[in-house]
C-alpha cells in the first residue's frame, strides 16, 4: 500500500530492511536548534492549531469526548476505547510533560476540537543505548474529517514541537503496517465474565460449549492464593523500582525508570492503573510485581449494556513467585474489581502463561514503531519491554 507521507519520513522504509549498508541508530542527525522550523506548520483554512491544557478540566473534557466519540475502534466497529478523563490526565501529565505536546485542531468558526495528537516525555534503552524520546499517542482525527490529510500535518506539527526541545526520537504503536514495524505483538485477552462477553459479541460460545459450561471453565477463585501478595504503597517505590530496572534491562527496548517515573505510572491510581507485588513473609524482600492499567471501550449498538470494563497487562515481574501464579492472582483481582475481560500482548515474557491462564488470541495486532532509529532485524515480541498506552 503507498505510503506517501511515511516514505518522506525518517523511519525504516520497506526498501531498506535488512541492507546490512545502513548503520543501526539514528537515521538523521540532530538539526541545530536555530534551524528547526519555527513557525507551526500551515492547516488547512478553516482549522487553527491550539494547546490543550490538560489541567483545565474543560479542555480535558474536550479531549475526552473527542477521543470518545473518534478514536479507535475494533475491526468489526462494534467497540471503541473510551479513555477515562482521570486516565487521560494521567497519561499526559507526566513528570518533565510539555503543554505545547499536547496539540488540538479546532474548527476557527465553531471552535469545536476536531483532532488531536500528544507526546509525553521518556527515557527508552535501546540495545542498551539510552535515549530521551517523544511517546507519541491519542492521534485522532473527527470521523467527519477523515481524508483530508490532516494526520500528515499534526504529525509534522509534533515533530517539530519535539525537535525544539531537543529530542530526535519516538515511538508510537499502531493496529496498522506502517513502514516499518520494529516488532508486531499478537494482543490475547482471558474472559473474566464470559456470559457479558458473548452478549456484546466480543467473544463466541465455543463449540460443543454451553454458557453454564464457559462460566464454569472461566470461573476464578474470590481470593488470591500466593503468601505476601498485596497492594503497591508509596514505600514501595524504591524497592519496585529496583525489581523493575533489573527486569527491564533483559530487553532490546524498554523504558529507563527511575524512582519518579516508578511513582507515577505504577503506584496504584483508582480506576487508572492498579499495581500489586510479593512481599516475602519471612524475609520482607519484595520478589515479584504485576500491574494492569484501566482502559474502557464503549460497546456500539448493544441495548442491554454500554461500556466493556477492560484491564491490559501493563509490567510484570517474577522473581520468586513463577509468573503464572502471580498473573493469576491479578486476575482474581480485575475479577474482584469487576472487570469483565484481560488483555495482555505477547511481549516480555507474556507468552508463557498465556495459554495457561486460559487467553484466547484476539484478532488483531499491535505494531511497534520508532522514528529516527533504525535497527536491522525486527524484533521477537518476546524482546520488546515496552508497554504504550
Ligand atoms: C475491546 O475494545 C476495543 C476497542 C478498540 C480497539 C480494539 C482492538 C485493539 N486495537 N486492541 C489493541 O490495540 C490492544 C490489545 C491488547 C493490548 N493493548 C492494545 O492496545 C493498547 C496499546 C496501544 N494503544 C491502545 C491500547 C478493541
């Protein structure tokens, strides 16, 4: 499929995978910083740039209901995720965040915001290298404004607004090929109320199965079973930060986190991300960590319910506790919390208690991308230690 815009673009083209000629890293170098284009790039007539200040709760609720009625559906168009407000503030406010990465689209006349894109701030290793990138999401544009190549533009406009900063890096992910993945991840997802799933259609009655059967063959226990499993708490932050940079370090591309970066994406954050770990009864050593972050979709034409109540893997770490077990006290957990299904991606070391745990494989998958640095072999899922919202 062409790619016009992409194929003027810093990232892997289709043409030059594998071409052992082509240094890994950087495509193009920095540009000095009196060089980067000043002046945002020009939208079509009728539209007009605009920073979405996420602390004010009106703007907020702007990009909340743009996201809400926009953004990324499932391949049958039967779901679309409805990020929460309180997760979307989340996401975006993050330590070291720039307002002027969080850019809208407005319509001049109504005002109304009619598209989106955002970058966040991070550290990511990449074999080894450690980089300052742009996390780049939530690009949506209105379903009336498709087509009109305004995708194009934002992204160029957040390019630029990340170039001033000085960082020449990103990633993002995408449900589509784009040039060119560095890895594409299968997503699975375990049914934890099975007989809501088959009424909206997210999953099917299995052959030779009866509901009462599937109920049954998905039923968990109401407590979990492994000695020192509990909640994350503030004081645990060093401790979680330690287990974590050790397991992370394993991967071709992950994040660096520090303690500060530990405290805002993982200490627990009602109905946004939920974080738990083994603490040792003997020894009061923390030896494993799970955590799943909180992300609803909105069920599309279904009269009897709304909203599918959605938990995805987030990170994980086992060091004592073998990672089945623990995943499955996490399971019994987003049971206990109502959730009705858990996805997970076959990335770090999901691969082994997918099956185990029961995960069915979704229809669909997730491709990871980086711009401006290239690598030679894409990677096994099972080497990628990133999770993107
Ligand atoms: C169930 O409701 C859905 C609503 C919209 C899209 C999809 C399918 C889909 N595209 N799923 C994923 O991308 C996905 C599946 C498993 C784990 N993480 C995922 O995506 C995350 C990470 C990327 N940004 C969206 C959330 C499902």
């Amino acid at each position: 499929k062409k790619h016009k815009f992409w194929e003027t673009q810093p990232v892997g083209q289709y043409k030059d995978v594998g071409d052992p000629s082509l240094p890994e890293g950087p495509i193009k170098p920095p540009t000095p910083l009196s060089k980067v284009k000043q002046e945002p790039y020009n939208l079509p007539n009728a539209y007009e740039w605009t920073t979405c200040d996420m602390d004010s709760e009106e703007t907020c609720d702007e990009v909340y209901v743009l996201l809400k009625n926009n953004y990324v559906e499932d391949d049958e168009n039967m779901f679309r995720f409805n990020y929460s407000k309180k997760f979307l503030s989340w996401a975006l406010r993050v330590p070291g965040y720039y307002r002027s990465w969080h850019i809208g689209v407005r319509a001049k006349t109504s005002k109304k915001l009619v598209a989106f894109i955002s970058g966040v701030p991070a550290r990511i290793t990449v074999s080894k290298d450690v980089m300052k990138m742009a996390e780049i999401n939530f690009l949506c544009v209105h379903k009336k404004l498709r087509s009109k190549r305004l995708a194009p533009v934002m992204i160029k406009e957040i390019t630029r607004r990340v170039h001033l900063e000085n960082i020449w890096q990103a990633a993002y992910t995408a449900g589509i090929v784009l040039p060119t993945p560095i890895t594409s991840c299968q997503y699975w997802h375990r049914s934890l109320n099975p007989k809501k799933l088959i009424d909206v259609g997210f999953s099917r009655l299995g052959a030779r199965m009866t509901m009462s059967r599937t109920i049954k063959l998905y039923k968990l226990p109401n407590s979990t079973v492994t000695p020192g499993f509990r909640k994350m708490e503030l004081r645990d932050v060093p401790a979680v930060t330690r287990l974590l940079r050790n397991y992370l370090n394993q991967f071709v591309v992950a994040p660096d986190f520090d303690e500060n970066d530990v405290e805002h994406w993982l200490l627990p954050n009602e109905n946004v991300v939920d974080s738990f770990l083994v603490e040792s009864p003997k020894t009061h050593e923390v030896t494993d960590f799970c955590s799943f972050y909180t992300l609803p979709s909105s069920i599309l034409g279904n009269q009897n319910h709304s909203i599918l109540k959605v938990a995805y893997s987030y990170y994980n770490v086992s060091t004592k506790t073998p990672l089945a077990r623990l995943m499955n006290d996490v399971l019994i957990m987003a049971k206990q919390k109502d959730f009705d299904v858990f996805n997970a991606l076959d990335v770090m070391h999901n691969e082994n208690f997918l099956k185990e745990l029961k995960f069915g494989p979704g229809d669909g998958q997730l491709h990871y991308y980086l711009y401006n640095y290239r690598i030679h072999n894409a990677l096994k899922p099972s080497e990628l230690g990133l999770v993107l919202l």
